[in-house]
C-alpha cells in the first residue's frame, strides 16, 4: 500500500472525555490517498466495479458549547474498487463555514445542544444559528456527488472519483436542501425537500437527470417541522409531518426544544412527481418519527411505504450517563425503539393501514438502489451497540417469506451504514455485496469489509486495510462505475 499525505488542516480540538470525541469517534485530522490498499482476509472479488462513498461528523474544532456529534465536520471517505484492486481516499468537505474556522483558527458555530448566544456569526439551515457542516449524507446523481445536512444546508458537489471539490450546486433553492434527497435510477431525476420556521414551512422539488431544477413548489404546513427523509415510488412522491417538532412557545424565545406530541397523528402528503399542491393527496397514521424510510411502491390502488417507526420519539435521558444521558437516549436505538415497519395508503378510500414487519430494534437500511420507486424483496438494516450511536452488525430481512439472516460483528469493532452494490452484470436483486468501514477498537485500526448478499451469514467475504483509523460516521452511498 503506497500512501501520500496532504498538508494538514489546522485543528484547536483538546483531548476530552465526550463520549462522541473518543473510541469509534475519535475525530481524524489528515487526508489521504492511497493506492493498492493490502487484502488482510480473503480476495478482492473481480466482480465489484464502483465506489463506496461515506461522510463523516469529524470535530476540527474545540466546541464553543456542548459537543453533539452531528455538529462535526464533514469528511468523506472513499474505496474505489476495480479489477480485484481497491484504493482510498479521504477528504474535508470543503465548506464556507470550514473556510471561516480554518481562518479564524476556532470554532464560531455553537451546536445542536447550545442555546441562542453560543455562536459568534449568524447561522444557517432551517435551525438558524448553525453551521452548514454538510456532514449528513452523500449522494452521487447524475455523475456528482453531493454532501448534504441534515438541517437543511446549500449542497456541496465533488467529483466521486477524486473528491476534487466543484462547489455549491447551483440549483439549490434558498432555504436549502434536507438531508436525504432521493434518485431514481430508473429515470435519473433527484427529489428533495427542505424546510423552514417561516410558511409555508416547506418545499419539494425535482432535479433532472441534467442537474436542472425543473419543478419546485410549496408544501404548506400547519407549522415549523422537523422533518429529516422522504421516499418516491414510480408516480408519487412522499413527504411527512410527523408530529415530533420544536416547542412552540419556547421556540418563541428561540430556544429549540424537540418535543413528541403523542396527540397529533402522523400525516404523509402524497405529490405526483411534478405535481403542483392541489394535488397532494394527505394521509393520516400512528403518531411517530421516523428518521429513514426504505422505499415505497405501487400496488393496485395501494401506494406501500416501508420506515423504521419509533416507540418512543422522546425517550428518558440514559441516567447512568450522567450529564450526557439526555444526548445519549436521543442517539440509541434501543432508547427511542425503531423497528421496521410497512404503512399502505390507499387511493381510493383515503385510508392507511399499517403493520410491524420485524419486532427488532434496527434503523439505517439499504436496498438496492435500482429497485427504488419499485416493488423489491430485500432489506439490510443495521443493529446498534445498546446506549450507543454505534452499529454492531447487520439483518437481511427477506419482505418476501419474513426471513432474515444476521451478521454480527466481534466485541469491538463498529460498522458504517452499509450501501448494496450490485455485482457487476447482477442477475438478481441480492446479486452483490454490502460494503461497509470498520472501526475496530481492539486494534487501534479500520477496514473495509466486503458481504456477500447470497451468502450473508458467511461473513466477509474479504478485509482491507485502510491506512489510519477513521471516525465514525452516518450515511454513505455505493455509485457503480458504469454510473460514472
């Protein structure tokens, strides 16, 4: 393995005993490129032609209030495979707000946690004192990869094969985009939504397969919302107003307080595509959050959405935390309960059925992507450590037969949220492999680790080695080459 290191960044952040500045996420302070990355276990497979994408809330900074780890920086990391050979690399998304810091040599954001006053310049997104960090998610449509921030931030293009950095996406609208925009493979177009404090609190719109916004329209809303992913199918698409939101009065005082409002139901707006908002069809359902769906599909006069609903969208503070126990239950699965779930609304009556598809706490699915918008069989999701924002392995759910397989990975080493990757010339919808880093805390080290999907319980397949110890992260995205 051949490794060069670029100049480093400057970093003020102080050794701590935050929970989320140490371990699995310790924060990373260099970039990288290396080549011709060492084989630990097994064989690269010659199948597998693409590259997995995955970003990064990665601290530069000491925090100028309590720490939060969605408050991190943005860092991509990259593995490149062809022809049985794998490369890396690993670079800062390289934001207006990483610009200001590197230049001011601290932090001037407060974070999700801190109250109005902790930062020292004006904010941004629909929170509106913080910094854009685009630490959320990564996409690649249309052959660029964008970061993106889970506040609703201004969308970062870079190039997926070098992470060159190509600036803001010119057609992101001025109250941003949210955290997961969705393509469709199928027909190349982007959906996206954001969201604001102000009416009608939120927007949808299309992107098409030449990086044009060709349909943006308002979504009105009874009030500010937090609304954090959407879904599509073949001819609609599926927005929420999920009844987990700010405290209005205290809000008020702008003090952002996330309360559940177990009275209120859930409501999903379904737009035709390019549909304008005399169109959208509202469904009601169980109260709940849900902060990822899966996929949704048409059949007959049903259009069937698969999420991960939560028990309990605001659950007790962990109490041997201590003064973390409040953001510790708020990052733990297993505190706020998500488990795969499937709601059908049917067009022809206005009704909404649900049902519980797998009684295990689980968040964080895959499918594969060329089944979005379409009726597909199979799920990945991740299972976490409990009390932690820590993934300690893997379920194939087969929607199909309501079987599954488990991957379960030693004591001490952690995933990352695992895209499928189809196999080169894929007969099947299982027909790949889940890609994912690891970071292994018994060893001070990371890897990536290749699963093949036919074969689940088998484990990897292979393990590379990566050249340092990466930080945690959340979201990422597998690109085949022939995409690019």
């Amino acid at each position: 393995m051949k490794v060069d290191k670029l100049p480093p960044i400057k970093s003020t952040l102080q050794p701590s005993n935050h929970p989320y500045l140490n371990g699995a996420w310790t924060p990373l302070m260099e970039e990288v490129d290396a080549t011709d990355l060492e084989v630990i276990e097994g064989a690269i497979p010659d199948d597998i032609d693409g590259i997995y994408l995955r970003n990064t809330e990665n601290q530069i900074h000491q925090p100028l209030g309590r720490h939060h780890p969605f408050d991190g920086d943005g860092m991509i990391h990259q593995i490149s495979f062809q022809n049985g050979k794998a490369n890396y690399r690993n670079r800062f998304v390289k934001t207006r707000c990483f610009d200001a810091e590197q230049s001011a040599e601290q932090s001037l954001w407060g974070g999700l946690m801190d109250g109005p006053g902790t930062s020292l310049r004006p904010g941004f997104g629909a929170h509106g004192s913080l910094k854009d960090s685009s630490s959320t998610d990564i996409v690649v449509h249309a052959g660029k990869a964008i970061s993106t921030f889970y506040q609703c931030g201004e969308g970062y293009v870079l190039n997926p094969e070098t992470l060159e950095p190509e600036g803001l996406a010119p057609w992101v609208p001025i109250d941003g985009i949210s955290a997961h925009p969705r393509v469709d493979e199928n027909t190349g177009e982007m959906m996206f939504f954001n969201y604001s404090k102000f009416a009608p609190y939120m927007h949808y719109g299309v992107v098409d397969k030449d990086h044009k916004l060709v349909h943006y329209v308002p979504i009105e809303l009874p009030g500010p919302r937090l609304p954090h992913d959407m879904t599509f199918s073949e001819n609609w698409s599926i927005l929420n107003d999920l009844p987990v939101f700010w405290d209005e009065e205290l809000l008020k005082r702008n003090i952002h307080a996330v309360r559940f409002h177990d009275d209120m139901p859930s409501r999903f707006a379904l737009i035709p595509r390019h549909g304008d908002p005399s169109e959208i069809r509202w469904f009601e359902a169980a109260p709940t959050y849900v902060l990822h769906w899966l996929n949704a599909y048409e059949e007959g006069d049903e259009v069937i959405m698969d999420g991960y609903f939560q028990e309990d969208p605001s659950p007790p503070p962990i109490a041997e935390a201590g003064e973390h126990g409040h953001l510790m239950a708020y990052l733990d699965e297993h505190s706020f309960k998500s488990r795969l779930h499937r709601w059908r609304f049917n067009l022809k009556d206005g009704t909404t059925t649900e049902e519980q598809l797998d009684d295990r706490i689980v968040e964080f699915g895959m499918i594969n992507q060329q089944y979005s918008g379409r009726k597909y069989r199979y799920v990945y999701s991740t299972f976490a450590k409990p009390g932690w924002f820590l993934f300690c392995g893997f379920i194939k759910h087969d929607l199909e037969t309501g079987e599954s397989e488990t991957v379960t990975l030693d004591d001490g080493r952690y995933a990352s949220e695992a895209p499928f990757a189809p196999r080169v010339n894929s007969q099947s919808e299982d027909d790949g492999y889940l890609v994912s880093f690891i970071m292994d805390e018994n060893s001070g080290t990371s890897e990536c680790i290749l699963i093949d999907a036919k074969n689940f319980e088998a484990g990897p397949v292979c393990r590379i080695k990566l050249p340092h110890k990466i930080c945690s992260g959340t979201h990422s995205t597998w690109v085949s080459r022939d995409k690019l």
